[in-house]
C-alpha cells in the first residue's frame, strides 16, 4: 500500500513537473532583445533601429510559420526575426523600414499620419511628408502607443518589378523605405504594434502573425 | 439551569450591532466607495454602492452574529451528548425568510431600474436610448479598435484624436463604437462603461464634474494587447478645452483630410482588408 501510494505520488509529481516546463518554456520563448545600434562616439549621436518588412518571413527565420507576414530587425549584418527592441534612454532614435510588402489599406485612416516622431514628419523614399496620400496605400505602421508614436509604412505598388514575396529579401528587391526619428524618454517597456490588419486569412486580419510576438508586434524597452 | 431565550438574546444582539454599524457604513464608509465623484454618474454610482452597503450590512451581520453567538453558546461540552434533537420545519421563521429577502432583492431591483431610468448611469444604451438627458450636448465619438481607442468631435470638423479631453460640467455624449472586434469603453473615474461593438452606434451620457485625470481602459478581452489598450484622460475647464480642441484640428490637419465623413459606425471597406 504504502509503495504503491509512494509510486502515485511519483507519477503525478511527473505530471505536474512536465506539465509547469511546458507552460513555462511556452510563455518564456521570445525572441531575443535586440540593442539599437548606437550612433557616434559612445552613442553621443543617439542610435539606429534599422527594419524590414516582409510578405512572407519564410522557412529559414520560421520553420513553424513561414507564410507569416513579419518584421525583421538588422544585427551584425544580417537580418534576424525579432520585434524585441532595446533603445537608450532619452535619446534620439532613427528608424529606417525597409518595406517589401504590398498595400493593405488602414482600418483607421487617421493612422495614415505619423505622430510623435521628429517634426511629427516621416521620409518616404526621400520625401519627407505628414501623411499618406491615402489610407489605403499604407502596408503596415510601426506604433508605439506608450510613446505616442505612429508611423504608417506605405506599400509596394501590385505592378512594381523585381518583388519579394519571401524573406530574405534585398535592396534590388522593389521596397518603400521609410525613415524617421523620435526622441525616448525615462526608461520603461513598451509595446509595439502594426496598426494594419495584414495578417491575411486570419479573424479581422489581426490574428496569427498580429498577435505573436516576433512577427507583427512586440516591446520595446528604453534603458 | 433553565434554557436562555437564545432568539430573543440573539436578536437584541444583532439588533444593537447593526444600529452601530450601519450608520457607519453609510456616512463614514460610503463617502470613499468607488468609483468617486469625477462625474455626475460616478457620483450616482457611489450612492448606489452605498445603498447596496447599507442593505447588505444587516444581513451580514445577521449570519456574523448568529455564527459567533453558535460557537460560544451551543459549544457542547466534554462528555455531551452528540447529536440534539432533530428541528423539522418551523413556518414562522421559513415565512419571515421568504418575505424579507424578497423584500430586498425586489426592492434593489426597483431601485436599480430606477437609477437606470434617470438618466442611464453611465451606461450605454444602444443607439436609441430609453433616457436621455435634457439641454445641450458635447458628442464625442469612441472608436474601438486592435489595439487602441481613438475619439472624433463631430463638433469641431470631425478631428480625431489619441486622447479624450472633455469640459468640465458639460454633459457628454458618447457614440461608442468599433473597427474590429468587441472592445469595451471604460473610463472608470467618470463612472462610464459602454461595449464597443463592430457596425453598432453605443450611446452613453456622462458629466464631468471635477477637473481630473482619469483612466480609460478596455474592459473586454479583445487580444493579445488588451492589457495594454489603457490610457489617460482628463477633464478640462471650458476654456482650456476650447483651446485643446484648437490645436488638435491644428494638429491633425492631415489624416483629416484622409478621414470618413463622420458616421455613428464605419463599416471599413473589406475588399482591401486582410481577414
């Protein structure tokens, strides 16, 4: 009786175990923080987050969700799956998106105005604007509502030559590159999120890659 | 020894506590019962809560008093017998039960429906309202979306704008509404709380009444950022409000331009939209 009970008690206490590291290594698994490049002498020139955006991340940055729209973040010379930022504090902030993606279209046209960034303007391909010309060109945005930024990234025209549906995707690929500054504040986490529901084929476009982090969203934390 | 009149002791017991406390409960606790006084309609909810305390707090002493009074005075010794005498039934206090909680419950009731019907308790109240409040109105429209509440003044050219300000001691009416998905409008100090719902106008009244901040958050789970769909609002005076609302049209001159014609809903275009 008293092995038996002892075996049971062994067994369920396996369970429970196998059961908590599952749960854990699920909840645990994100993808690494990926550090702003700093900018000047010991980053007195602020730092640089340089973006890409693609149609379809592919089975090489996500064997399990190739056919996920996602961003791509530029490290060590060369592009990795993660939307896990860390930024300096009180800084200025480049951003530079590189976007292969097609046009979406905003639910929400008033996203289609950069906010909270430098001048509350925005660079596409070398112009500088405060605004789409139209919601409906927008692809994706990069928003982070905590800081009060949203940034609308325009879409790669359907007759455009030479796209890519698939990461890794070069600069001889057709692309709308999008650049802007903010200035962080005190240190903090935020999130971040596409404003566009991209996520093709999902509930209001706004499952799968929207809401996972390391495709369409995730914190950005100021240190 | 003869047997005490338990009931009689009991009910002077209780009796004596609930005069105590329920005084207390009402003037000393219910001042400071949420959600506060930021709005007429938060106000409204404080006398509610405190009504509901001061109802509930008989009650709650009844079982306290009863549970004690058990413990101390039908503790049975070392040695006692076991079990006492079976009690099958007693009409008279079944009855008095019956009746007094009926009583309750019925009469929360017709008080609930009665502050509902003043003027909507902050609530919302679909697109066509059974109550809606007399003399002018400032609409403001709520638009729910993943993941993010955003506010047009109809007003004041249609702007939208990332935050809600609003006048003090003036009596707002909201549009609620959403893009997407099921949101849920909050904003707790001001005692307002109306679903956010795709293709539905929502409409909620509520009236400032002190300059504050106050919170605004998403009350239904609605993905994977509804914990971080939460901002901050604030009531204004007239003047400042005045001149806020100028520098928002100011501001955002140019997704203006790019925005519908104001609507109580949008039905965005599917035919360029993923999903």
């Amino acid at each position: 009786m008293g092995k038996r009970l002892v075996v049971i008690c062994a067994a369920v206490a396996l369970v429970v175990a196998l059961i908590a590291l599952y749960i854990s290594s699920w909840v645990t698994v994100v993808p690494p923080s990926v550090d702003a490049a700093s900018v000047g002498p010991g980053g007195s020139g602020g730092a640089q987050l340089t973006l890409q955006t693609v149609a379809a991340v592919g089975p090489r940055l996500s064997s399990s969700r190739p056919h996920w729209v996602s961003y791509l973040v530029y490290r060590n010379g060369k592009w990795e799956r993660s939307t896990n930022f860390t930024l300096p504090a009180n800084s200025l902030v480049r951003v530079t998106v590189y976007n292969y993606d097609g046009e979406s279209g905003l639910r929400n046209p008033y996203f289609s105005q950069p906010q909270g960034t430098t001048g509350g303007t925005e660079v596409v391909d070398g112009k500088t604007v405060r605004a789409l010309d139209s919601p409906d060109y927008a692809s994706h945005t990069f928003a982070i509502p905590g800081l009060g930024i949203f940034v609308p990234i325009p879409g790669v025209k359907d007759d455009a030559k030479n796209p890519c549906d698939t990461a890794p995707c070069a600069l001889s690929n057709a692309h709308r590159t999008v650049t802007f500054s903010f200035r962080t504040g005190g240190k903090g986490r935020f999130r971040w999120q596409c404003f566009v529901p991209c996520a093709a084929g999902t509930i209001t476009g706004f499952g799968g890659a929207m809401q996972t982090i390391g495709y369409m969203d995730g914190f950005v934390k100021v240190v | 020894m003869s047997e005490p009149n338990h009931a009689r002791r009991l009910g002077a017991i209780w009796l004596v506590a609930t005069l105590i406390a329920t005084p207390l409960v009402i003037f000393v606790l219910g001042p400071v019962l949420p959600p506060g006084n930021g709005s007429e309609q938060a106000s409204g909810h404080v006398t509610d809560n405190t009504v509901l305390m001061a109802v509930m707090t008989p009650v709650l002493l009844l079982l306290i008093v009863y549970f004690v009074y058990a413990l101390v005075a039908f503790r049975q010794e070392p040695g006692g017998i076991l079990e006492g005498p079976a009690i099958r039934g007693n009409a008279r206090v079944q009855i008095a039960w019956i009746v007094v909680t009926s009583a309750i419950v019925l009469s929360l009731a017709a008080y609930g429906t009665a502050r509902l019907l003043e003027d909507g308790a902050g609530s919302g109240g679909g697109s066509s309202p059974v109550v809606v409040p007399a003399g002018p109105k400032l609409q403001v429209q709520v638009i729910g979306q993943q993941w993010a509440f955003t506010y047009r003044y109809p007003s004041y050219g249609g702007v939208e704008t990332p935050h809600l300000v609003l006048p003090v001691g003036q009596m707002v009416e909201l549009h609620v509404t959403s893009l997407d998905v099921v949101h849920s409008f909050w904003a707790y100090q001001l005692g307002v709380k109306a679903d956010a719902n795709p293709g539905q106008d929502n409409i909620a009244f509520v009236k400032p009444t002190e300059l504050e901040s106050f919170s605004v958050r998403c009350s239904e789970l609605c993905g994977l950022w509804h914990g971080y769909m939460f901002d901050h609002g604030n009531v204004v005076s007239a003047a400042d409000f005045k001149s806020w609302i100028a520098q928002q049209r100011v501001k955002f001159a140019p997704s203006q331009k790019l925005l519908p014609p104001y609507s109580t809903t949008y039905i965005p275009e599917p035919a360029r939209r993923a999903g």
